[in-house]
C-alpha cells in the first residue's frame, strides 16, 4: 500500500463524516416540518488490500443515506386513525340529532305527549268548555308537528351524512390518484439505488389521511412502491400504478351507495365498511339514524292507531259519531312525517268525542279512555306506554352521542400516544441531533488531522529522498 493511498483514506473519511454533518443539520432543518421521518446516514468500509504483515482498509464509503421509520408504528397508528375516524364522524352526525330531540330532564316529543294528556285531563273536568275543545286540538296539531319537524331532522342529518359520504369517496380518489403517481415517481428516482426519502414521506403522510377515511392495509414492494387494500374486503385499491377507484350508486331512496370493482362486478360495500371517517357517517347514515326513524315512525303510527280508534268510539257535542283525530289513517309506513289533526276538528272543535253516548253534553267517558290511554302498555311498543316510548327513544339517542363521543375520546389518546412512539423513532429530537452535529464535527476533525499528518510524512520522505 502506497503513501498516496493513505490520502485517499483521510479523502473518503472528510467525505463520510462532512455528510454525516450535512444529514444532521438536514434534520434539524426540518425538525417542525409536518410528516418529515430524521435521516439516517449508514456508512461502509471499504474493501481491504494486502500489506506485508496483513490487511489494512482503503478508506470508509457511505452506504445510505434513508429514514428512520417503524412498519410497526405506521400500522398501529393508521389502525387507530381508522377508528377514530368512524367514532368522531358518527358523533357528529349523532350531535346533530339529539338537540330536536331534548335530553331525558326536557324531551320535546314526550313533552308535547303530556301536553297533549294534561289537555284531555281538563277536557274530562268540564267537557263542554269551548276553550278546553280548542286546547286539546292545538296541542294535537302541536304533536303532530313535533312529528313532523323530528322526521325532518333526522332527514336532513341523513342527508348531510350522505354528502359527507360523497365527500370522502371523492377524497378516498383523489388521494389513490396521488399515491400512484408517488409509486412511479419512486420508481423512478430509486432506479440508482438511493432511497427517494422525502417522496416516501410524501406518501406515508398521504396513506396516513387515507387511514383516516378508511381502514386500509399497505404493502410495501420491493421495487419501492406500495400496494393498498381496503381492509376486511381485501379488496385491491393500488396496485404498483393501478388505481381501482370507489364508485358510488344511488339506492330508491337518492342515497349514494359505495361499490368497488372486484374481478369486473361493481360489488357495493356499504354495509361493510364501518371503520374511517367514511364508515362512520355511513353507520350513522343507514343504522343510527334508519333505527330512530324506525322507532319514531311506529311511535306516531300507534298514536294515530291508539287515539284514532279511542276517538272514532265516542260522541261530539251534537250527537255526532266522532271522526279520526289524526289521519292519515291509517297512518301508513311515514307517519311520523304525515301524521296531522283532521282538518274537520281543526275547524270545529265541537266535534272533539268527548262523550261515550250521543246527546249527552256533560259525558266525559269518552276523554277518560284517552287519560287511560297515556299509562297504557301497547305490545306493538315492546309492551311500553306512548310516554315511555318516546323517553326510550330520547335515552337511545342520548346514549348512542355519549357511547361515540366517549370512543372518540379515547380513541384520540390512543391515537397521541402511538403518534408518541412513533415520533420517538421518526421525529427529529434536537438534542440528538446537536450532539450527532459534534459527533460528526470531531470526527471530521480527526480526518483533516490525518490528511494533515499524512502529508507531512509525504513532504519529510520526498525531501530526505532529494538529500
């Protein structure tokens, strides 16, 4: 080994270490930079070459410059992001429920039931008052509308989830879209050998958002690029640069429908997809709110059913058999938006039955059948009174906001604390960093040494080889 070939040692050692210098001031020059995963300068020896009593190296090389980044982390920390996502849009679209609704201490719809009692209650005191006819129909239609408003609610909270529905499918593509491009452009930029860092934290920090939407699984290739699936369904949405995009579809009811192709069938998977912000607003959407409908629309049906059939037994003040007091009737599959007072009794509250017999002004067997009716359990209500019903279905809502708001409590520490971790492995720590900075400044410190010491033993040998 010659004496020039110890130049080349301190040359490559400057070179290593002044790199090692350039990637931890790269480091802290990102420190606050969003989704940005600390560089890791790898660094290689070089080949050895034969000496009279040996080996001895020729100098060190820098096998990589890559991130630090866990697999591990990234997964536990999507998984989280996934169902946070379903809790805190469910809760959102929940929130927006409850306030038509009241809370258990001042239900709207079950106090607009009692209203409606304590009115037959001061009919059956005096049931020839004009001004007792006249309340108990105003707190009639005041049911009715609070029905109707209720349904509307819930309605518009049904659409809106729908919009949001639509909102993330675009963004599920638009992001899809992205991510293909990032693979070609990995691809690309990895063909020498060198790890494109800063495009693969481009990418990692969009399948971070894409996990927030919904739960997905990646795959990373070995030629750099990753392939992604919808988790559970195993269904294929980036392959290399295939993109297989969600689709949407209308149901009967103008309700968008989430499909996926899977082997050339548009398979809608909707119902299975209840993880991600996406899978939030479709539970709340198809289950949440599809079950207060349910159990609202059966309320007003057996009000309707209930009251009418109580009414239609008694007599008015002219002898008159009574008529329905709500129609439609019968109240059909939407009584809860159809349900309102017989316009005949809306204009003549002298047609209020209040009597159980014709032409018997001061009978009130008739409105004692109603006050009975409001402690009455009704087998089509699970055995339950119209009151209790009614605070059932407040409570179930109630509980369904406390139950997701509470999940995406938690869920969000759960989410901090994986996000914890995996800065500890990706995130740039200043202080590691600042003696990384020393660590490399001493190093190469020693190495313009060596040049130095080197070349004093080159200059020393050529001038004793001139003497």
């Amino acid at each position: 080994m010659g004496t020039f070939d110890y130049m080349s040692i301190g040359v490559s050692a400057l070179r290593a270490f002044k790199m090692g210098i350039t990637v931890a001031g790269y480091n802290v020059a990102n420190a606050q930079t969003d989704g940005f995963s600390k560089r890791r300068i790898s660094l290689l020896a070089m080949p050895s070459v034969a000496v009279t009593h040996g080996q001895i190296g020729t100098g060190v090389d820098i096998a990589s410059v890559a991130r630090d980044r866990d697999t591990f982390l990234d997964f536990s920390v999507r998984r989280e992001y996934a169902r946070t996502g379903a809790d805190t849009s469910r809760k959102e679209v929940l929130s927006a429920v409850e306030p038509s609704l009241g809370d258990v201490q001042n239900p709207l719809l079950g106090g607009a039931l009692s209203n409606l009692f304590d009115a037959f209650e001061t009919l059956a005191v005096q049931p020839d008052d004009p001004a007792a006819r006249a309340n108990v129909v105003a707190r009639a239609s005041s049911l009715a509308s609070t029905f109707q408003n209720l349904d509307s609610q819930m309605d518009a909270a049904q659409r809106s989830a729908d919009q949001h529905v639509q909102d993330k499918v675009q963004r599920v593509n638009d992001i899809l879209g992205q991510l293909k491009q990032m693979n070609v452009d990995v691809l690309s930029q990895e063909a020498g050998g060198a790890e494109a860092s800063d495009l693969r934290d481009q990418r990692d920090k969009l399948v971070d958002e894409l996990s927030t939407i919904v739960a997905v699984r990646t795959v990373q290739q070995n030629n750099g690029q990753i392939n992604v699936f919808l988790e559970g369904s195993g269904d294929p949405l980036l392959t290399n640069a295939s993109v297989n995009q969600l689709r949407l579809a209308k149901d009967a009811g103008g309700l968008s429908r989430v499909q996926v192709n899977r082997a050339g069938e548009l398979v809608d998977i909707s119902n299975a997809t209840r993880s991600g912000e996406l899978g939030g607003y479709l539970k709340a959407r198809d289950n949440d709110i599809v079950g207060y409908r349910t159990q609202l629309n059966a309320l007003a049906s057996n009000v309707i059913t209930e009251m009418n059939a109580i009414h239609q037994a008694g007599y008015d003040l002219d002898g008159n058999q009574g008529v329905a007091l709500f129609q439609p009737d019968p109240p059909g599959a939407n009584a809860a938006a159809a349900i309102h007072v017989n316009a005949v009794l809306q204009q003549d509250p002298r047609r209020i039955a209040a009597a159980d017999a014709p032409n018997e002004v001061g009978n009130n067997a008739n409105v004692l059948k109603f006050i009975d009716l409001r402690t009455k359990n009704i087998a089509a209500l699970g055995g339950l009174a119209i009151g209790d019903y009614a605070s059932t279905l407040t409570g179930n809502v109630g509980r369904d906001v406390q139950a997701s708001t509470s999940a995406a409590e938690a869920g969000k520490q759960l989410v901090s604390s994986y996000e914890s971790k995996r800065q500890s492995v990706s995130g740039v720590n200043l202080d590691e960093e600042a003696s990384d900075l020393i660590k490399w400044q001493q190093a190469f410190q020693a190495a313009a040494q060596f040049l130095k010491t080197t070349n004093d033993v080159i200059n020393t040998t050529l001038s004793a080889l001139s003497s």
